[in-house]
C-alpha cells in the first residue's frame, strides 16, 4: 500500500504546484527557433518529441525538422514537394493544415491550377514520416480538386479509419470527404461535398462518436452583428436536431464576437468555448455547454459564460489557443497589439483563468504576460498563430509566423515555454532518470513504451488517475501497443514493473 500512497502524493503535487510563464533558454536560441524568413504554414509534432514544419517558398512546399532541442536536423535536410507545374511565383503552392495519422502525415492546402494563377486546386497529400509523399495515396501521393479563383482549404480531421474530412471555402463553405486511399468519396454530401450554412465556420471536430462540430460566427440579421456559433451534425451532414436549437447553438452579444477554438472535456461532458469579440477594446471571454444537448453549463461563471475580459494597457487582442490544466486552470495564447504605453505590434500573449472563468492573478498581476515574439526585437508580428503543443514533461512549444513590420517578407518561429503550461514542475518522475520513453504523448486510444534496456521484454502496469485511483492494470511489451481506449481524457501516471524494476511515467490521454 505504501506504493500507492506515495503514486497519490506524487499525483498531488505533480497537479497543483503553480508557476509564471517564462521562456525555454536552452531551446534553440534563447527559447526560439526561426523556421525560415516566410511563411510557416504549419507544425506537427512526430511521436518521438521532433517536429516537422512546412512553409512555402519559390512555389515548393518544404518540409524540415526541428530537434527536440530546436536544433534543426540537418541529416533531415529540407524535403520539397511540387503540387503543380507552375513555379515563376511564391506562394503558388500553400500548406494550411496537417494532422499525425498512423504514423502518416496528411496535409491540406490549395496550389495554382493554370499559368496566369487566377485558379486554384485543392489539394490533400500524404506523406510518411521521412518526408517523402506515400504514393499509395490518391495518384502518387496526392489529389487535387478543382477549386476557383477563391477558394481555400481550412481544416482537417481523420477518422479512425483514416477517412479525411476538409473543411473549405468555394463560393460558400464545404466539408469534402475522402477515403483512406485519397479518393473523393462520393456517397457523402452531394458527389463527396456537403454545403454548409451561411455562417462563417472557423474549426472542424470530430467527436468521438463520429458526429461533426463546426464552431466560428454567424450574423444576426436583425442587428447585423457576427455572434458566436457553435453547430452539430450527424455523420452523414444532417443536423444533430438534439443539440441546441435544431442542431445549433447561438451565444448572443451586442457586439461582434467569434469562436475562435475550443477544448473537448468528455469526463464532464462539456466544451469549453474561447471567443473574441470587439468593441472598440478586443476582448476575450469564455463559455462553457454541454456536450450531449448544448446547453450552458450553469455552474460555469454567469450561467455559462464568463464576463468580457480586457486591459486598457492592452487592447487589441486576439486570442487563438485554449489548453485545460489538469488543476482546471485554463489558459489562452494568442496576440496583442497598439499598446498605449509603448510601439508593440502582435506580440504573443498568454493569460492563465481558473476553472470558473475568472482571471488567474497567481500568474501574473496583470491577468496576462507579454512575449517578444523575436529575442531580442520585436520586429516580427505575431499575425499567425498555428499549433500549441503540450510536451510529456509539462512545457509546451509554440509555432506562429508574421511579418517583419514596415519589411517586406515573413519569419516563421517554434518558442518553447518552461512547465509552467502545466502549472508544475517535473520533479515528481524524473524522465532523465528512466530508461523509459512514451509515445505519442498526448495519447489517442495506444501508446507504446521504449525501454532502453529490455528491448521487448513484458511487463505490469497499472495506470492512476490525478486523485491515485488505480483505474487500468494490466500487462504489455516494451515496443508494442498498449490499448487504453476506455480511459477517459485526462492526466495519468503509469507505474510499469519488469523483472523486478518499476518505472513511472506521466501521459496525457486525448
């Protein structure tokens, strides 16, 4: 017993130790890695802790990788990928999004479709580990689709069967479905395409049920105001009738307001919604609903939803990210620019809440801290905002790009942060210490344990919760899966025992 007792003092302090924000130093230079001088069109991270980034240049998409250090791997090199034919001009050929899928990268973006660029194809690839395209996919590893003047690829999501689903823009927004092979899958919508409302939809999410959440703006026609909206449909398009008001949910404001993300909490069954909103000031708030029905979490704030924060010292904000700590705090990252007291232009900024919605002044006395988002200048803009990823260790890296103000061009940037995106230290399991690697981390419904030195012997687990719960035991092999799909999503230690020698690790589970 005095094990478990320990495991639960262990899980205590690893979720309630606080800290302030501050840079990584020892991660790239001073906590930077500049990426390229363009545009960094998006960041994944690889089950092992690298990072493969794509941006691109002189009409390529390149492809680098970026050490768990923020060294940038040169044995990788910088792999191109050519979409299209045409190559006079930057910017023919643009990534927006990609997600980590069975160890298979797939990407979505647009490229030119004829000489003059007036047209566009979208276009979804996949691509394996190294950097090179998978030419079981789609025709030598991608496929295109015609796509008009205006037209734009917005998001993803992959299912479990590796079905994508891309959310886009052509006279009107668009989910797309294509098979696992990179077909388009014409038994969806209508020949593979379901038109969506007159709303503006900003994310794309695939419940675990399979039903689609789309979240972003829509406007009230009787005061011609943008107000958050949140909608549901079912697996073949059609309205989730049982969500909100036949199927969507609606955060009235007297001011212009979007839902620019949100974070899934399937133990409560909630969304916890982040919105901007504009009123001469840019503030931020949040709301929280239900996920079986949408309906406001009561318990959360004013009646589910907070009240509008912002800082006279900080206006013009915009704010992008959303992460829930294992104590409930909440934090959001984004950027912040036209301070009164000084010349700062899209800085990043990061503010901490507790769990109820109000401002977490443990953190900082002013409700937020400030970044340059270049050490030490602060000449790039932090216009674009990408990914924020959570380490096993409790830090957290950052990818964005911008402009370098009145200089033509863009910078792109992965900045790592120190554990306190976590709200702890990383003293309580010890990784330097353990010959155990865990990955991926976040988890989906497996993960796989390296020992440095057993190779593939078996061994005993058993998995706690954040209270020291035992709520799975059983036993595997180093170097192959272990199914934890029962788990609900969470922070969790695993305790393993091989041949008479325990380990432990902590993991996240999505």
């Amino acid at each position: 017993m005095k094990k478990y007792y320990f495991l639960l003092l262990l899980a205590i302090s690893y979720f309630t130790t606080a800290q302030t924000f501050s840079l990584d130093a020892s991660f790239g230079e001073s906590g930077y890695r500049k990426i390229n001088s363009t545009t960094l069109s998006d960041a994944i991270m690889l089950p092992d802790g690298q990072f493969l980034t794509a941006y691109n240049s002189s009409s390529h998409i390149n492809i680098n990788k970026i050490n768990q250090n923020g060294a940038v791997d040169a044995a990788f090199g910088t792999k191109i990928i050519d979409i299209d034919s045409y190559s006079s001009i930057d910017e023919s050929e643009s990534v927006k999004k990609m997600v980590l899928h069975n160890n298979k990268i797939i990407m979505i973006g647009r490229a030119n479709a004829n000489p003059t660029y007036s047209l566009y194809n979208l276009f979804i690839l996949r691509m394996n580990l190294d950097g090179t395209l998978d030419t079981t996919f789609g025709t030598n590893g991608f496929t295109k689709i015609p796509w008009g003047q205006y037209g734009t690829a917005d998001d993803i999501v992959v299912d479990d069967t590796g079905n994508s689903y891309v959310l886009g823009y052509n006279m009107g927004n668009f989910i797309l479905k294509f098979n696992a092979n990179g077909i388009k899958d014409n038994s969806f919508g209508t020949n593979g395409s379901l038109a969506l409302g007159s709303f503006d939809p900003r994310k794309l999410y695939r419940q675990n049920d399979g039903k689609f959440v789309l979240v972003g703006s829509k406007k009230n026609t009787s005061t011609n105001i943008n107000e958050s909206y949140i909608e549901r449909r079912l697996a073949d398009g059609t309205y989730d009738t049982a969500f909100g008001n036949n199927g969507s949910v609606i955060v009235p404001s007297n001011m212009n307001t979007v839902i620019s993300n949100f974070e899934y909490d399937y133990a409560n069954n909630t969304i916890l919604l982040l919105h901007s909103a504009s009123d001469g000031y840019d503030s931020v708030f949040l709301s929280k609903i239900q996920i079986s029905d949408g309906a406001f979490v009561t318990g959360f704030s004013n009646g589910g939803r907070t009240p509008n924060y912002s800082f006279t010292n900080a206006p013009r904000l915009y704010m992008s990210q959303i992460k829930v700590l294992p104590n409930s705090k909440i934090v959001v990252i984004g950027n912040v620019s036209n301070f009164w007291t000084a010349n700062i232009n899209m800085q990043l900024i990061l503010m901490r809440f507790n769990g109820n919605g109000t401002i977490d002044y443990s953190a900082s006395s002013n409700g937020y801290q400030i970044f340059n988002t270049t050490p030490p200048s602060t000449g790039v803009k932090a216009e674009d905002i990408q990914r924020l990823f959570v380490l096993d260790e409790g830090s957290f890296v950052l990818s964005y790009s911008g402009s370098s103000g009145g200089v033509y061009g863009y910078s792109s940037y992965l900045t790592k942060f120190t554990g306190a995106f976590l709200g702890m230290n990383d003293t309580a399991v010890d990784r330097s210490q353990s010959s155990l690697i865990l990955y991926p981390n976040p988890v989906g419904n497996t993960f796989t344990i390296q020992n440095k030195n057993k190779g593939n012997d078996s061994f005993e687990y058993r998995i706690f919760d954040v209270s020291g719960r035992i709520v799975q035991i059983g036993s595997s092999k180093f170097n192959a899966e272990t199914n934890i799909q029962e788990l609900q999503k969470g922070n969790y230690i695993i305790q393993t025992e091989a041949k008479g020698e325990r380990q432990s690790l902590k993991f996240i589970k999505n």
